[in-house]
C-alpha cells in the first residue's frame, strides 16, 4: 500500500470519531513530539494500579498464528497481576485503529500491538503516543517511513529474526535440489507487510548463491489460505516449468500445498510452517515462528519495566525448523 492510499484510508477512519478524538489520534502530529525528548519512557498512572490495565491489539483469530498470541498475552497477563484486553480488528486497519482508540481512552498502562499492516499501525502508536502510553510492538515491524511521517515512537520490537527464517529455506530448498538442478521459484509473498518482505530478502540473498536458481514471479497471497491457493494456481498455470515455491507466511503455504496437490504439479513447497500441517516429501521445509511465546514475553517486558529495567528496542527470536516426517505443534506456525 502506497502512503498517499494509506493516508487516505486514515483519512476515512478519522471521519467517523467525533472531531476532539479524531485531532487527537489521527493527525500525523509532526510538530508535536512523541515522546520525552531524553528518551525516558512515560509511565501512566494505571502502571501503578494493583492490577494494571494493559490493551493488545490483534489483526484476526482465523490464522491459529494469532489464536496462540491471544493465549500467549492472556495467560502470561493473568500470570504477571495484569488486566489484559485483547482487540481483534477482522484484518481491517480502520476497525483496529477504532478498536485501539476505545482502548486509549481507558488510559492503559501500556499498549501491545500487532498491526493488520506495516504502514496503518504508525497511526495507532501516534495515538497513544499523544496519550502518554508506551506501545511495544510484536510481529509485524512497523514502517519506519510511517512512524516519521506520523511522529509516533514505539519502545520496542519483539518478532521472528524473519532474515534468518528466508535464509534457512533457500539454504533447504537448495540442499534438496542439488546444484545441477535448475531451480525455477515462485514466490507467494505480501508486499504490504515488513516482516515478509524481510523474509523474502533473506531467501534471495541465501539463493543467490546457487547460480541455476531463478525467481520466475512473486505473487500476492494476502496471509490468506484461499487467497494464496488462488494465486499459487494461476502462478503455476501460467509458469509450467517453476519446480518450487518459497511461500513467506503459514497460510500462504497451506494454500500453495493445496494448489500443487490439486494441479497434480511436481512442485516442492518451502517457507513458513502452516499450523499443524505434517511435513512431506512436496512439502519438505519449513521454519515455524512461537507466537504464544511472544505474546508471553511482550507481557514479560512489561512486567521487566515496570520492575526497573530497561527494554531493549528490538528483540528478534529464532525460527525452529521441520522436515519431512515431522509436524509442527499448534503453537508452532508460520
């Protein structure tokens, strides 16, 4: 999404809220800082509640990513002596950026967020930026050129060292096909999102070193199953001779697998794990992310925070990896 089509979306959500709420949480606030200049984090008064109210925003419960997560913030909350409220928007930023404004107004102690998109949540750190609560972001990695634009500030990021996780399937897939092979790749991507763009980045970096592999096309698979099964048919249709797909999200895999068994193709599927999809000779790879672990320890830095110690800014955890024969667990997916 481009930011002149992001801004205009924003634009659109803001005209709903009344026009005191909507200045105060959908203007970029350029001219107004984001945080104390010396950095120190703000501590709102709720932190000092005997339960401290801590809002998280999700983007769906149809991916069993985030069904994990919800688990991961819920449990951990209740662990720590937090009251924890957990938003999902339906994969709608307008709705997310709603749902996060209610949560401001109950003035949190802090705010988790995982953004439907890289570029819409800067608005949603803005918010609560300019109500004095500190936001730490999880999974998807927030546009640095909509933060800018928003003069939002986050305290920190906690996600998969998604690099790592393309790097680890390129240097499978190669493995697998030998370098006498001529590897032709489809890509079933999301361009709209940071951390499967970094994942692709660190498969073509990996790949480069094979010099019979050739990315033919990348495809919009949407971090949807149907979708990416859609895309992943009429890629393959259209390119006979691709013998592999790189697919950046566990949907996106699931889907593919799907679309290669359906068409009868002799195709092998890498990338991210689908939840609870057993490993198999076409779908020999595959790196798997622990969301409930993340929102475990999202809650955890809170909680360090609270109790004196400094966040660091980002926090990237590894990728565990599945080969044919084995399944990934519930909580272990792309």
């Amino acid at each position: 999404m481009s930011m002149k089509r992001y801004m205009r979306k924003i634009a659109l959500a803001c005209a709903a809220f009344p026009l005191a709420l909507a200045l105060a949480s959908c203007s970029t606030g350029v001219d107004t800082p984001s945080a104390p200049t010396d950095g120190e984090i703000p501590r709102p008064a709720a932190c000092d509640a005997e339960k401290p109210y801590i809002a998280v925003a999700l983007p769906n419960l149809t991916n069993p990513y985030y069904i994990a997560m919800k688990r991961g913030f819920e449990e951990a909350g209740a662990a720590n002596g937090f009251d924890v409220e957990v938003q999902i928007a339906d994969n709608d930023d307008a709705v997310q950026l709603a749902q996060a404004q209610a949560m401001i107004q109950k003035k949190p102690c802090a705010f988790a967020l995982n953004a439907v998109k890289s570029e819409s949540g800067a608005a949603i750190v803005k918010a609560a930026n300019n109500a004095g609560i500190p936001v730490f972001t999880v999974n998807v990695i927030l546009s640095d050129e909509a933060l800018k634009d928003q003069g939002a500030t986050i305290v920190q990021y906690l996600g998969a060292d998604n690099v790592a996780g393309g790097r680890q399937s390129a240097e499978a897939m190669m493995k697998d096909f030998g370098s006498s092979v001529e590897l032709k790749i489809g890509f079933i991507t999301e361009p709209d999102e940071v951390p499967v763009l970094l994942r692709d980045q660190g498969f073509e970096e990996a790949i480069a070193a094979d010099q019979n592999a050739t990315i033919v096309a990348r495809v919009d698979g949407n971090v949807k199953v149907d979708d990416s099964m859609r895309v992943t048919t009429e890629l393959l249709t259209a390119n006979p001779e691709i013998n592999a797909v790189f697919a950046s999200t566990g949907p996106a895999s699931y889907g593919a697998l799907q679309a290669v068994q359906t068409l009868g193709k002799d195709v092998k599927v890498y990338g991210f794990c689908a939840s609870e999809e057993p490993l198999t000779d076409q779908y020999p790879f595959c790196v798997a992310q622990e969301p409930e672990n993340y929102g475990t320890l999202v809650i955890k830095e809170v909680r360090g925070w609270l109790d004196g110690g400094t966040p660091k800014a980002e926090i990237l955890r590894p990728l565990k990896e599945f080969t044919a024969g084995q399944t990934p667990a519930p909580g272990e997916v792309g």
